[in-house]
C-alpha cells in the first residue's frame, strides 16, 4: 500500500472525524496527544474508539497517537485503544526504552486484548532521539514506519525553526536514512503554515530529495500537493521503462553490461528502475 | 364625412392640467412635479390605509433594511389590521413582525424567502391565513398578471429625484439594483418611495410616472447588512472538496466551454465554486458568455478580466457588485420579470447552461427543499431556485451528505421547493449522484474519469450508516402555508409544527 500521505485529526473534534476519509489520504492519524487540550483528554479517547468501531474505515490505514508513555494518559489510551482496534499507534517522544515498554505493554494485554498485528508507528523529537534513531527503529518488529516531528525537536533544540529549515537538514536526512536502512516508511515532519501551498510544495520537494517516503498533513488541503510531489512522473515511469527493456535485451543478447542513452546501466540504476516500475502500478 | 363618425369623438373640453371629460384621463403633472414629503407621519396621513390592505416591500437592502420596519412600525401604531404582505424576502433585521403576527396586524404574506427567525412564528401557526412561499420570477408573473392586487407598493430608493426617478446604484445606501421592485412600481395601486438621497438621478430603474409619492427620511438602511449573509470562500476542506467536485464535473461533462452560461449562489462553497470555475477558464483561455444571479465580487472579478461578456443582475450581494453594475456597462440589470418570470419569453433563466444551487433535503427522487430545516421549521424559501432549475440546462445541487449528524438525503421530503423533473445532478463530498435520466452522461464520466458516480440511493445508504434513522418531524394537520412552483401551480402544503 502507497502511504504518501498522513493526514491528523484531532481525536476531539468530531465533525472532523466524520469526514476525514474522504480527503483520499493514504493513512489516518487520530490524534490523542498534542491537538487534545488536557481537560479533553478522556473524551477525545472515547470519541476516537467509538469512530474507530462505528465507520468503516477499511480502504486506509487507521493509526492512534497516543499519548507519551510517561504521560498519566497512556494506560488508558493503550487500554481504550487496544479495544478500538486501529491498525496502528503512533508512539511520541520515541526511544528505544520507550518502545521496549510499549512492547512489554502490548504483550502484558495481549490476552485480553490481542494485538499482535498491531504496528506501530514512532516519532522521533528529541536531539537524543535522533541520535539514537537507529536503535530505536530497530527495537520492535511491530515498527513499520518512522516520523520526524520537527517543531518539538527544535524545541528540545533551542532554535527558532526558519523558514528554509536549515535547522532540520541534518535530523531529516538522518531520519530518512534511518527509515531506509530499517527498511521502514518515512514520514516527513509537517509543515505548520497551512495557507502557504508554495512554501508546503518546496518543503515537500526537499523531503523526497532527502529519500521520505511521503510527508504528514496537518490540514486536508495539503494532502493533494503531497500526492503531486511524490507522484511519479510519466517521464520517470517511460525512462525507467526503457531501462528494464534495454536490460532485458541486453540478457537475451547474452551481454552482462549494457548502455541506456549513452550510460552505462549498473545494478543499482536497474534496481531503481524496477523500484519506479512496481511503485507506479500500486498507485 | 359620416356624421355618426364626426359625433362619435366627445367636444374639445379645454386644457386645464387634468383632463376627465375625454376618452382618456390625462393628468400633466403625474410623474413629473415635486412628490417629496420629509415627514413620515405627514406621509402616511395621506394614503389610503385601512385594515385588509395588502402592502409590498423589496428586499434588495437584505439585513440592512429599515423600511419595512420603519412603515409597518408606524401602520401598527396607527391601529390597522389583517394586512397582507407582499415582500420578495424576510431576513434577520424584520423581526418585529413577529408581534405583528402574533397580534394579528400582519395576517398573510407572500414572499420567495422567510429568515427562520420569522419562519418559526409562521410554523408555529401564529400567522392567521397562511404564508404563500413562491420563486423571485412568479412573483413577478402575479403582479404583472394581476394574480395579486398590491394597494401600496413602499419601496425603498437609495436615490430618487423629487419625481420619483429612482435607482438603486446611487445614495448612501446604494444597493445596486432594485430587480424585485419593478413589477411592484408597474403594478401597485399607489407607489411610494423611500428615500434617504434625493437628487437628479440618470439612469433610472423606477420611472416617476409609475410614482405616486417619495418619502424622504434620514436613513433607508444599513450599507453593511446589505453584503449577503455569506461572501467570503469557504475555508472547510469539505466545502472546498465539494467545489473542486463540482468544477470537475462541469468541466467533464462539457458544460464548461467558450459561451458558457451560468449561476450559483452565494453561499461559501458557492463562491469556492466560482473561483475554481474563473481558474479553469485561466488556464485553459475559455470565455463565458454571462453569469446572472445574486452578484458577488468574484462574479465581478471574471467580468473585470474579461472571462464574461456579461453578468445580468437582479440583485447585488457585496458592495464590490454595487460598484460594478454602476459603472460598468456589460454588467447589466435585469427586473425579476425578465430575470425568472417563466412566462416571461426573453427571460435569463432559460438561456442558462447551467446553475448550482443548494439543498436542505432531497428526496431519492431528486425532489429539492430549501423552505424548511429538517425541524420542519421555515427557514428560507425558494427565491430563484425552482425558477432557475427550470431554465437551466443542468441543474447541480451541491451539499455536504452529512452535516450536524444528518443525511441531506431523505427517503420523505419534508417540503417540495423544487420539483425532480428539474433537477439533474447531487454532489456531496463522498459522491455524485446523476439522474438516471442522463444515462448517457453517467456512462460517459464512469468511463472517462474517476468521478465517483453512484446511485442516489447508496448515497442514501451511506449517510444513512453514518446517522442512523432520524425521527420524523412531528406535525399537526394545520397548514400554515404553501410552496408554489414557478407557474403558481401548489408543490406542495406547509404544516403547522408539533411542539412538545
């Protein structure tokens, strides 16, 4: 499944609950964290398992963010969650410690609530976080996908986020390389201001540059240039083509090497091309 | 020469300025001579009220209106009764007819639009002889075919001169056009203006000789409440999704084209809607050929960039209309006969392409209600919508599915405002519902796009797994009002609400 785009619902707003799906985001996010003030915690939570169990939600990926495992919402979000039965949690504030916790959790509740397909999903937003993100990825199987949040890093960082992020050069490209070497989805970190398309459009252009896998979305307008700067192009999709057919003539010929518009085609080039291929028939 | 011939003409009586004795009454002075009074009381002394007159008003100054008030107010003091209404809209600022009603000063009234603040009296059943809810253009049709007898026609003039020459475009409460006044200034017994700006005045929309007497007073109205409820773009993703839905299928089923025509409300996805329209004739070099309605900056925008030829204008929702039909000669305006008076043969509405218009319910036969909420209340009316659902080509009806836990679509329409034969196309924000009738268009966008087109029926269902059943509204057998068609013809009753 294609999952480009992440969109946030806050879990305390119902009429948004009631449209989220038809926005065409590939993934859900109903959020328990921090778009829930503390004094609607308890009913966020009720809400969102009652949306979870009552719609039909089968053609996209239903995720949780609960909140912080140090936080005194978290038994009871894990709780009301395991029941609601979404595809995956969304985990804040990731480390490796915290993810061994949720596991001794999740397995604690297995027989009552049993979860072993549940996945997760981490954010990592913290300095230390970061650095230790290859640790972290690989501290559960249950982990498939991996997202940066970058107002809180900065924040943990003492810097003022700009504009043309340079704070987060290095977090994002260690993030994503991160994601690939765990073979995990990456998400990038969202993009605040809602109504600047061009400044979201840029951002997101850097964030497939940097090897993301798709970006989150605070606002359902995003979802539609996201899908539009990770789409593959029909440029792409023909050159990666005619790569896979100049390689397989190249074997029927019995040649090992062979050269594409005057380039000589190596193994990665090719696997990349086969990559493009299968990614655009899912879409 | 015969002389039965020569004794058929009546003696030469002598010229004096009104002249009875000929086989016409001819009084020089009407129309041109100083018809301003600046004392409202003074001004009413000198018309013929009683109880049981029947009495019109125009609503072009929308929720910046103080003349209804200001008249009704003081022909309440004066003690009359059982009067009948005949007003093209009620918002918001006329609420003190609800004593009126209830005391039983007003007892009857005609009008294509009733706020719910006035629409709840009327459901409760306070209004004595019922409220006839019909369109903008049969309006029209029963005063200029005398359907309706107006004794005073009190119709507010932003600027008038001393003889009644009256426009809406000029004065300090200008409001752009005054469409829905000009059968009551043809057609009324006696006509009275109210004005606030008395000066020359060079184009005029009412002429002096259908006047009778202008009342000069210190304001006529608000200029800000004349902006429409809602001018602003939506910024719900829903509403904005909707739009974008719409714009496509405009656009795939061909409707979008050089010449093009069309209206829409004015509503916020409305006017999302409009501004997708203006960006797909941007980019792809298309010019229509008008717009009409309900007028608003973003209509405007299109004809100032040269995307119109021309908007045909009823009534002004924004200021930025109000300027514009002033001063710029392709935005033209229209009386509410030639706007939607089906019987009417050069009217707007059927040279229409197409016409997006909204919904409080529709049935799954694509029967429309904008007359009452889904608590049965009155809360609105048709204005032009059944007229311009009849002329346009392809009429879309376009709403959210679900909104404040309810299905827009209904198994039981509570009120028929518009009926299903004119109605072709539902587009929500999880579907696009055709009428089977265009079983050609249907397999044609399943084929070419990914438009996602189903029946209206498991648009129903859809909703219908998200809310739940909802109860039936409870009525009582009384009927307090009824919703004409555009032809006059009875759509349908109006039934007193049930109230626990």
């Amino acid at each position: 499944m294609i999952k480009q785009t992440a969109l946030f619902i806050p879990g305390n707003q119902p009429k948004m609950h009631i449209s989220a799906d038809v926005f065409g985001a590939d993934c859900l996010i109903f959020d328990l964290e921090d778009s829930v003030a503390i004094h609607q915690k308890d009913s966020a939570r009720l809400l969102v398992k009652e949306m979870i169990q009552a719609f039909d939600l089968s053609y996209t990926e239903v995720i949780v963010r609960i909140n912080p495992v140090d936080s005194s919402f978290y038994q009871d979000d894990l709780k009301e969650m395991l029941q609601a039965r979404p595809d995956a949690l969304m985990i804040p504030k990731a480390t490796k410690a915290v993810i061994e916790k949720v596991e001794a959790d999740l397995k604690h509740y297995n027989d009552i609530y049993p979860n072993e397909t549940l996945k997760l999903y981490i954010i990592i937003e913290t300095a230390m976080g970061v650095e230790t993100a290859l640790e972290t990825c690989l501290a559960s199987k249950r982990i498939i996908g991996v997202l940066l949040g970058g107002e809180d890093l900065c924040t943990d960082m003492k810097v003022t986020p700009t504009k043309q992020r340079i704070e987060l050069q290095y977090p994002r490209s260690k993030i994503a390389m991160t994601a690939a070497a765990c073979n995990i989805m990456a998400w990038d970190t969202p993009f605040v201001d809602i109504d600047d398309h061009d400044g979201f459009k840029e951002d997101a252009l850097m964030a497939k540059a940097l090897g993301f896998g798709g970006k989150v979305c605070i606002h359902p307008n995003q979802i539609d240039i996201v899908k539009e700067v990770f789409a593959i192009s029909e440029k792409q999709l023909k050159e990666a083509q005619e790569i896979i057919e100049a390689y397989e003539l190249a074997q029927q010929q019995g040649l090992g090497a062979f050269s594409y518009r005057g380039k000589m085609i190596d193994k990665p080039i090719l696997e990349r091309a086969q990559q493009i291929v299968a990614a655009s028939s899912k879409e | 020469m015969d002389p039965k011939v020569i004794n058929s003409f009546k003696p030469y009586q002598g010229t004096v300025d009104v002249i009875k004795g000929g086989r016409f009454e001819c009084d020089k002075n009407k129309g041109h001579h100083d018809k301003v009074i600046d004392d409202l009381n003074k001004a009413l002394d000198q018309l013929p009220l009683c109880d049981g007159m029947t009495l019109s008003f125009h609503h072009h100054l929308r929720d910046g209106d103080h003349v209804l008030n200001m008249i009704m107010t003081n022909i309440a003091q004066r003690g009359y009764k059982n009067i009948t209404l005949v007003v093209s809209s009620l918002f918001p600022v006329h609420a003190p007819l609800i004593d009126m009603i209830k005391q039983q000063i007003v007892t009857k009234i005609y009008a294509a639009y009733i706020a719910k603040e006035i629409g709840i009296v009327i459901s409760q059943g306070y209004l004595r002889d019922g409220c006839i809810m019909h369109t903008h253009g049969y309006r029209a049709t029963m005063l200029i075919q005398k359907e309706v007898i107006i004794d005073i026609a009190f119709l507010a003039a932003p600027s008038t001169d001393q003889a009644g020459n009256a426009t809406g475009s000029e004065g300090i409460t200008s409001c752009g056009v005054l469409g829905y006044a000009i059968a009551d200034a043809q057609m009324a017994k006696h006509v009275v203006l109210i004005s606030d700006t008395i000066q020359d005045v060079r184009k005029p929309e009412i002429r002096a000789e259908w006047v009778d007497m202008v009342i000069k007073v210190d304001a006529i109205g608000d200029p800000k409440g004349i902006v429409s409820g809602t001018t602003t773009i939506t910024k719900d993703p829903v509403g904005l999704l909707i739009a974008k839905r719409t714009a496509d299928f405009v656009e795939a089923a061909g409707l979008l084209k050089d010449g093009f025509s069309f209206q829409t409300g004015a509503g916020g996805i409305s006017l999302a809607l409009v501004q997708e329209i203006y960006k797909r004739c941007q980019t792809q070099h298309i010019k229509g050929s008008f717009a009409s309605g309900g007028t608003t900056k973003f209509l405007v925008d299109m004809l100032e960039k040269g995307y119109l030829k021309n908007i045909y204008d009823v009534q002004c929702f924004d200021l930025d209309a109000v300027r514009s039909v002033k001063n710029n000669p392709a935005h033209i305006k229209i009386s509410a006969q030639e706007y939607a008076d089906i019987t009417y043969k050069d009217n707007i509405v059927c040279k229409l392409d197409f016409v997006v218009l909204g919904a409080t319910e529709i049935d799954t036969s694509y029967n429309v209600n904008v007359t009452t909420g889904s608590d049965g209340i009155i809360m609105g009316g048709s204005g032009g919508h059944a007229d311009t659902a009849y002329g346009a080509k392809m009429t879309i009806i376009v709403s959210k599915l679900v909104s404040s836990r309810l299905s827009v679509i209904v198994d039981q329409i509570t009120t028929i405002t518009t009926p299903k034969e004119t109605v072709d196309v539902l587009i929500t924000e999880r579907g696009i519902a055709i009428h089977p009738r265009h079983q050609e268009l249907i397999d044609h966008l399943k084929a070419t796009t990914s438009l996602p087109i189903m029946d209206i029926k498991t648009l129903y269902d859809i909703a219908i797994k998200m809310t739940g059943i909802p109860n039936k509204i409870k009525h009582t057998d009384k009927v307090v009002g009824v919703s004409l068609y555009s032809d006059g013809t009875l759509l349908d009753t109006i039934h007193q609400i049930k109230e626990d």
